[in-house]
C-alpha cells in the first residue's frame, strides 16, 4: 500500500538502526563473540543466555534514551550509554577482561547491512538526496558506515541537537538539512515508533517492514508501507 509519488518528494531520509542495519543480530553476535573470548562464560554461549543479554542491552539503552527524553538525565551521546550497557550485560554474563570489555562497548560500530540495503541506496541516490537520521552517536555512524557499507549523501545524528528521536528536534534537524518543506521530505523507517514522530513534524512517510522492526497499527495514517526496501525504492524510481 502506498500513496507516495515520487514527484511529491524532494530528499528521502532513513532511520539506520533495525532500518538498514541488523542491529539485534549484529549485537547479538558481538555478545557471543565477548563470550567465546573470555572462555566461553559461566554458561557457554547458549542461544538463551545471549538473547537474555541482549534483552539486558537493549532494555538499557531504551531506558536511559527514554530517561533522555523526559529530562530525567542530561543527555549522553550512544557510545556512553553502550558502554553503559556492555557493562552491565559483561556483569551479568561474568566478563573480566577489559580488552573484552572495550570491544563489547563498540558494538553498534558493526551491525551488518540488510541484504538489499546497500543496492537500494544507491538506486535511490540516483533520483534524489538521501540522507541518514539516527540516533546513534557521529563516532559510531562513522564506523558503522564503513562496516556495513552505507554510502549516504548527508548522515545525521541526534547528537547534533543533543536528543534521541522520536523528539521533533531530531525530525527538525533532517527538514531543515533537507532545505525543503518538510511534507516534501520522505522519512523511511522500519520502527512505526520512529514514523510516529516524523509525520508528526510534517514529514512524510513510508515504513519497511524488516523482521526485528516496530510494525505499525491499523491505526497509523503512513504514505506508504512496503515489504522491503526493493518495494520502496521500485515504487520511487518507477517512470
């Protein structure tokens, strides 16, 4: 379903995390990897005991994003609070090692791309700016680019602007980096959570479902939802 044109559209921004990026598998597979360094842990690694500690990681990081947001806590870009939370998830799993540690606290610096990510960008940034909005900190999405192979005519981070999306002055800093009127700017997201918060900044919107995504309600008034990036960008290019 979409009710976007592309004549209606003059720059597209896209959410990275879970969006563009495999960020639970890759967090998951960088947890496994500081385990099997430190001897396998109390436990070995199983499947359970990782995705156990993911859920750690990832309950912390939207905690103190969330404490960010309601002012609970000064803000802090995303590679102290993944250290924050690698901290706590080597407390948890017994890890000792600082090296190991230190590894851990950069695992957001490489999550591996979605099959078609790559080759979609690139398709799109035929037709029209595209830009990266994320709440990930600009050290990180400088490496993470790199690793995962992102290549971007502008990436954004709410560091800029010292908030996490979905705070509107994230959306702000993607329109007014766009220079267009933001219901000419597309944002793209896998998160309905993300898209929320952009339509409500006047953006547009279009949400690609990817397996660890937020999906949206029968209730939410997106321009567009697609089965894939391929679906997207194909409905963008399209003459």
């Amino acid at each position: 379903m979409a009710d976007i044109r592309a004549v209606d559209i003059d720059a597209v921004v896209f959410d990275i995390l879970g969006t563009l990026v495999d960020e639970p598998g890759g967090l998951r597979a960088e947890i496994r990897d500081a385990i099997s360094a430190s001897d396998g842990g109390p436990d070995g690694g199983s499947d359970d005991s990782v995705d156990e500690l993911l859920t750690v990681w990832q309950r912390y990081v939207e905690s103190e994003q969330r404490r960010i947001g309601q002012r609970e806590r000064a803000y802090a870009d995303s590679e102290v609070i993944d250290w924050e939370a690698a901290v706590r998830v080597a407390d948890r799993a017994g890890l000792t090692d600082p090296a190991v540690i230190e590894r851990l606290a950069t695992a957001s610096r490489r999550l591996p791309a979605w099959g078609d990510s790559v080759a979609g960008l690139e398709r799109l940034a035929r037709r029209f700016p595209v830009l990266g909005l994320s709440n990930a900190a600009h050290l990180t999405l400088l490496h993470l680019n790199a690793y995962a192979g992102l290549r971007w005519h502008q990436v954004l981070s709410g560091e800029a602007v010292g908030a996490y999306k979905p705070a509107p002055e994230v959306y702000g800093l993607a329109v007014d980096t766009a220079g267009c009127p933001p219901e000419r700017v597309l944002m793209v997201a896998a998160h309905a959570w993300d898209l929320r918060g952009a339509r409500a900044r006047g953006m547009r919107t279009g949400y690609v479902r990817r397996p660890v995504g937020d999906p949206p309600t029968d209730a939410d008034a997106f321009d567009g939802r697609f089965d894939g990036l391929d679906d997207l960008v194909n409905t963008l290019t399209a003459r």
